[in-house]
C-alpha cells in the first residue's frame, strides 16, 4: 500500500490515474528545485507525469530537463507516495502516484523548456520548509535527516 498525502479523495469525484517521477537534486551543499509560476508560484521537487509508453527514469530525465535545463545523473529510487488533486493546468482531478528518486545535477544544458517553471536552488535546510506538498516534504525530510 502506498502512503497518501495532502487531501482525502472526494466523495463521487473521479481521478485519473497519473504516475509520476519526481526528484531530490543535491549537488554542491545546494539543493536544485522548479519554481512553477503557474498556477503557482509554488516551489517543487522537478518531475512530473509519466507518458504513456514512457518508463519511469527516461520520464525522470525528461522532467527534470524541461523543469530546470538540467541533466542528471545515478537517480536511485527512495519510494513513493498517492496524493489526491485538481490540476488546473490540465482541469483535470487526479489521483498522483508520485515515485521520488534522488539524483545528482550533472550539468545546465540551458534554461527550462517549461516557460513556466525556474530553477532555484536552496540549501537543504530550507527545502522541507519550502515545498509546496506535504509528499515531497516528507521524502526531502527523511532524505536530509539521515545525512
């Protein structure tokens, strides 16, 4: 059974199932992290959702690319978690099956594909504070906690 976060599912609402591969990026006593602008701000582990026929880390790769202009390198999966959501973005009401690795940034290939999304980085202390959801502030937090 995977752990849920954030708000209970509505009662006669209908999710879509939407898989996901989301990222810690520690490099250099930084964390790299996506600020989305819209519908945001909201500052987020990079990631996002699997397409269909997509593996997970070629989506990890992907997302991470598009949200920050990174490359990354050796993620190694720490788990995951379901958490319930309207996506204005998509006007779509989700049920998120979120997978957290942590990888290491290799190297800035350019700025985000994803017009609406920065890169920011932030010492580990102030991530867990600053996350936008409750699923990725656990994993930051036990990410950071057992260094």
């Amino acid at each position: 059974m995977i752990r849920r976060f954030g708000e209970r599912p509505r009662l006669g609402q209908n999710y879509r199932m939407r898989p996901g591969v989301y990222a810690i990026l520690p490099r250099d006593g930084q964390v790299l992290l996506t600020r989305q602008l819209e519908p945001g701000p909201e500052i987020q582990l990079p990631g996002g959702g699997i397409d269909p026929g997509e593996s997970p880390l070629p989506a990890l790769h992907r997302e991470v690319f598009e949200e920050t202009g990174w490359s990354i390198a050796a993620p190694r999966r720490l788990g995951a978690f379901r958490r319930y959501t309207f996506m204005p973005e998509y006007d779509l009401w989700a049920e998120k099956i979120c997978q957290i690795y942590v990888a290491r940034p290799l190297r800035r290939l350019g700025p985000p594909a994803e017009s609406q999304h920065q890169a920011v980085w932030l010492a580990p202390q102030d991530v867990i504070s600053c996350l936008g959801n409750p699923g990725d502030r656990h994993f930051a937090q036990q990410y950071f906690c057992k260094r």
